[in-house]
C-alpha cells in the first residue's frame, strides 16, 4: 500500500488582509505570465511564498471584477484567473517517485482527469522511464482549454538529480497555458542561460524582495500597528536592507519594548536592534545556519573567532587545505553567509568579510547596524 499524500502540500498559503500590498512586484509577476518560468530565488525570509499567495490573490480579485463587469453580457461568464496547483516542496521530495506523485497530485486539484495513466505506471512493480511518465502528464495537461499556474515553492530542497532532469524536460515541453512558478533560495541546475536567450524565464532576485522605505512603512505602522516616525522608519530599513524577515523581527522587539516600557522606549529599541538580537540569531539558527552542510557548518564554527578571512588564514584555524573550497561555497549559496571580495594577495585566495551588525563577528543576515553590512553579488548579474 502506498504512503498517504499530504493534502496540506497542496494548499495555497493564506495571506493576511493586513499584509503590505506590493504593486511593482505584482506588475512584474503579471508580465512573466507570457514566459514559460517565472524563478524567485532569494536567501530565508525575504517574502517569496507570501509574494506569490499574495499574486494568486490579486489574479482571482481581478478577474472576479472583470466578471461582474460583464455579467451584464452573458448569463455564463467564462473564468478569466489562470487555474493555480500549488506544491510545496520538502527534503522527502527528493524521491523521483514521490515527487511525481505529488506533482500529478497538484494538477489534479485542477482537474482530476490529469494524469490518471501516469498515476497507474507509478503504482506499477515495473516503473517506466520519467519522459514517458512526464509525457503521459504533458499530454493531459495539454488538452486543457485553461491557463494554468503551476507553483514549486521551496523549489532549493530539491537536490536529486533526477528530479532536476525531469523539471528540464517538463519544461523543454511546457504546454502553452501552463505557466511554472519556482520559489527557492538557490539558483537551481536549469537551463536558465539559454531560457534567458530565448526570453522564456522571468527572474525576481533578492535586490527586487527587498522592502522600499515606503513598504517598510506600511508594514510597521498598518500591518504591526507600530506608531514610528518616519526616521524611524529609515532607521529599521538601513539596518535590515530591506530583509523582510529583519523587519518581522525588528516589529516584534518593539511592541515587546512598547508593552514593557511605554511608547517612549521605541526610539531607543529602534536604535538598540541590530543583528546580535535574539530573535535574529534564533531565526539564523533555524532558517540559516542548520541548512548549511555539515562541513560548512564546522567551518563557521572554527572560523567564528575572525573578522576576515582569506584561505591561508582558514586554513591555520580549521589545520585543514579546504577553506578555499568551503568559503565558496559559503558565498555562492542563496543565504549569503559572507561578501566575498576577490583578495588581492598571491594564488587569488579569496578573502572573505564576516560581521555581525553591532559585533564584531560572524555575519549570517543581510542587515547592518552602525557598520555596513557587506552587499551581496548573489545572483551574479546576467545582463
């Protein structure tokens, strides 16, 4: 007998009546309809999931006024909203298997004639190829009259090569109503160079995530009923860079603040916060940190005690010959650990800076206090 589905994987998320409207974002999101992919790929915490529940919601409202517009035209108005299959992805979906059945699963929400013969194969003691099962789900999904958004969320816990193959091929041989929506925290493994060329991927990346001091501003005066100045405001969004997940953590030290000590206590709060706050490093350690592999993991420990670090150096700490390796790594991946400025001393060794705002060490956030926190060149710029 099969494992159950997790039906809840399926769920759009809820997106809250308060949350901060984002129309330059929505407008982008709009345009990349006409493409076959839309990629949002951003370190933790910095809104992708809540973007997009928040896009899919504005589709329905939109469409639902231009229906009421022309009921007066017809008794039976067509659907104008793209019809949405939502999956978000975890480690287990790393199973080929597994993640078609949950892929086929998703579609179905849509219209449960998808994909019953790729169902049967994958029940079957003799698995076909994934081309033939993906082609038995192409060829149902192209039958469909409606447009379609289909949404990976959490698209960087997939690590299987397989899985990455398959995504390839579905997406070599998309239909034309079906629109692909992956959210991740890494660039993944596709072809995104010659989709790039060929005008067929729309990317948002962590500098288009970033709240503007007029978001900020809703977010903390109308989402988390804060009375800041707008200085104040200015203040929390340097400090954080626009990190949606700082402002989150910033929010909720105030009203702590507030509650506590009066209303009088947010400026000196406002000035206190930075990134040796609890709620900061606790949300690292979560988010962050426990994500990392567990040799990247070791070396940030070992290295913790430096403010810079360049190869040679690393490698006297951690009396190993990988740090060039491991401080590669630690750059390239979504949630970026350290800037990495290309060190001008012998071999090209890379010379990494690490600062916590407000501290002197270890830098795991996108945010700055007094000091400012070295900008990231993830993803690399392509034009």
């Amino acid at each position: 007998m099969s494992a159950p589905l997790l039906t809840t994987k399926l769920h759009i998320p809820a997106t809250r009546s308060d949350a901060v409207l984002r129309p330059r974002l929505i407008e982008l999101l709009d345009q990349g309809l006409a493409r076959k992919l839309t990629l949002i790929a951003a370190p933790a915490g910095f809104g992708k999931t809540t973007l997009i529940a928040a896009w899919l919601d504005h589709q329905r409202l939109e469409a639902s006024d231009l229906r009421l517009g022309e009921s007066s035209l017809t008794s039976s108005p067509q659907p104008l909203a793209p019809r949405v299959a939502w999956l978000s992805l975890d480690d287990d979906d790393n199973d080929p298997v597994r993640f078609l059945t949950y892929l086929i699963a998703a579609v179905r929400t849509i219209n449960p004639a998808i994909g019953p013969a790729a169902l049967a194969f994958l029940g079957a003691p003799q698995l076909p190829s994934f081309t033939t099962l993906l082609t038995l789900l192409i060829n149902d999904l192209s039958n469909l009259s409606d447009r379609i958004i289909m949404v990976l969320d959490d698209y960087h816990a997939v690590t299987n090569a397989e899985v990455h193959t398959a995504m390839i091929f579905l997406l070599d041989h998309l239909p034309p109503q079906l629109h692909l929506v992956l959210t991740t925290r890494d660039e993944p493994p596709l072809p995104l160079a010659r989709m790039r060329v060929r005008g067929q991927v729309n990317e948002l990346y962590l500098h288009d995530l970033r709240f503007t001091v007029e978001e900020a501003a809703a977010f903390l005066t109308q989402t988390m009923g804060l009375a800041v100045t707008a200085e104040e405001v200015r203040t929390l969004e340097h400090r954080t860079e626009g990190w949606v997940a700082g402002l989150q953590m910033a929010a909720l030290s105030l009203q702590g603040s507030a509650r506590a000590h009066g209303a009088r206590a947010l400026a000196g709060a406002v000035n206190a916060f930075g990134g040796g706050h609890r709620y900061v490093i606790d949300y690292l350690a979560q988010e962050v940190l426990r994500q990392q592999p567990a040799e990247i993991r070791a070396f940030l420990g070992q290295t913790a005690i430096l403010d810079r670090l360049c190869a040679p150096l690393c490698d006297a700490v951690t009396q190993q010959d990988n740090s060039q390796n491991a401080a590669g790594i630690a750059t390239t991946r979504s949630s970026p650990i350290f800037s990495a400025p290309r060190c001008p001393s012998q071999n090209s060794a890379r010379s990494t800076t690490k600062r916590v705002p407000g501290t002197k060490r270890t830098a795991l956030s996108p945010m700055r206090s007094n000091m400012r926190w070295p900008r990231t060149t993830w993803p690399p710029p392509h034009g």
